[in-house]
C-alpha cells in the first residue's frame, strides 16, 4: 500500500464513516482470564521470534501484504515490530505512515492520534506530514461522533464535544499549514460542520444559564459564540442570547446596542418584531432600537 500515492485508498478514506463497534465477554472466571492472558503471551513470544528472522525488506513486504489483504491486525503487528527493530531503516517512515493508517482501520482513534503525533514530532518537514495531521483530525472526527446521530435519535451537539474540538482544531491547522494539500478541500468541509456543532452547543450551554438566571453566562456564551465561530449558522441566536441576557441584568442600553447588530444581520430572526425583541426567559419588558 502507498499512503502517498493512492486516489482510490484517498477516496476510500474520505468517505469513511465506520460506526463506532464494541464487544461485550461475558462469561469465564479467574481460571479462564489467566489461560487468555498466557494465549496471548505465548502468541507475542511466537511472534517475536518468527519476525527475528526476517529482515527489514521481508518484514514490511509482509506487512504491506496484510494492507493490501486487508489485515489490519497482522499488518500492524508487522509494522510495529518493523519501527521498532529499524527504527532508521529505509522502510521505517513509510511504515510509520501505514501504522497511522491501519490504527485508523482499526477503529483505534486514541493509537491513530498518537501516531500521527509522533510522525509529526519526527518528521515536520516531511512531504506526507499534512497526511499525519488529517488523519489526527480524522481520528478525532471520529471519535467525537455518534453512529445514532445519523439516525437523527440524539442531537450530538448537546454531548461532550472535547473530541469533535480537537478535530476542529486539527483541520484548522491542516488548513492553515497546508492550503494546497490534496487534504485540505476535505478538511475545509468538516470545518464548517464542526465550527457549527461547536456553536449550537455553547448555545446549549447559554439557553441552559438563561434558564436558571446566569444572565452574565449566558451573555459570555453568547459573545464566545459570536468571537470565535462568526461564520456560523448560530451567530444569529448568540446575538439574541446577548440581548435577552443583557434585559436579565437590567443592561437595557447594552442590549439595545446588540439588538443594532442582530436586526442588521438577521432583520427576520423569530424573536424581533420589526425593531422590537421580545424575550423569551427573562422576565422583563421588550426592548426596541
């Protein structure tokens, strides 16, 4: 497999959205847990000593062999063992890449990010760093999903999104670092689905202050939205949190100066009535500009 060099593998990898999978072992005591535990130590040992006998060459023909095969499992058991018997190798930064890879295929987001933190640690200037750090983001992206939200059961927005922001970090970066890599249209897109989802969900966070009275919260929430995502569909309705916040704290001259700017942006949102904002949580008169 050539990571650099394969449009269909790119494609491939562009338009996955593996659903997030897991087993549950139910069943076996203490006796069975340390007949596992020997398996798999005398499998590494097995192992250990069937690659202490190929070379560098042999070793990652095998590995590429199990990529092209579709073995993850056996590729990245070659490949590691490959990094670590030649670290300096001809072979050892290519594998390096495929490692990133096959993690990837794996499902295994948290060994992705590290190895492509490590390639980009060793290799700044290499000519495939803009691919360790898309497929860091891409991990992220991953991680930070729900296989549900494509069945429209659960809003992601509403949970934890310390991976989806890492993500956006990442193509941000990639973006910034690389404008004309082959990566970068792809990462421009998951961008703006991100930088979204980041918005609704500060958004969340605002409605759920409004609620309770954390006028000044909200109102931060609301600014934060408005600094750091203004190309966002919710910049509208961080504007209007901004100005119903501000009537909570009796700011009437600050709220009308954000009314200003949301009737200029948005003249038809859903809580203006002409140049009037009607309040939705707050207990307090409209206000008009």
């Amino acid at each position: 497999m050539r990571v650099s060099n394969s449009p269909a593998r790119f494609a491939a990898l562009l338009l996955a959205t593996s659903l997030l999978t897991g087993c549950s072992l139910f069943g076996g005591g203490a006796d069975d847990s340390r007949d596992e535990g020997a398996s798999t130590s005398s499998q590494v040992a097995d192992e250990e000593v069937e690659y202490a006998n190929l070379g560098e060459r042999e070793l990652y023909e095998e590995a590429r062999d199990s990529l092209d095969r579709g073995n993850f499992t056996a590729a990245i058991s070659r490949l590691e063992a490959l990094d670590t018997r030649f670290p300096f190798g001809g072979h050892a930064e290519q594998a390096q890449l495929e490692l990133i890879y096959a993690y990837y295929e794996i499902d295994d987001w948290e060994a992705t990010r590290a190895a492509a933190n490590r390639f980009i640690r060793l290799h700044p200037s290499h000519p495939q760093a803009d691919y360790a750090l898309y497929m860091r983001g891409l991990a992220a992206w991953q991680a930070g999903r729900f296989s549900l939200e494509r069945l429209k059961l659960i809003d992601i927005s509403k949970r934890d999104l310390g991976a989806s922001r890492d993500a956006y970090t990442d193509f941000r970066e990639l973006v910034r670092l690389y404008p004309s890599s082959q990566y970068a249209p792809d990462a421009r897109q998951r961008i703006v689905y991100l930088r979204n989802l980041l918005s609704r969900h500060e958004l969340h966070v605002a409605d759920y202050y409004m609620r309770r009275g954390a006028y000044l919260a909200a109102v931060e929430r609301g600014r934060w939205v408005v600094e750091n995502y203004p190309e966002s569909e919710a910049t509208r309705d961080a504007l209007a949190v901004m100005v119903e916040g501000y009537l909570g704290l009796e700011m009437r001259d600050r709220a009308r100066e954000v009314l200003r700017v949301l009737i200029d942006n948005a003249p038809n949102h859903d809580q203006l009535r002409g140049r009037t904002f009607e309040p939705r949580h707050v207990d307090a008169e409209s206000v008009s500009a």
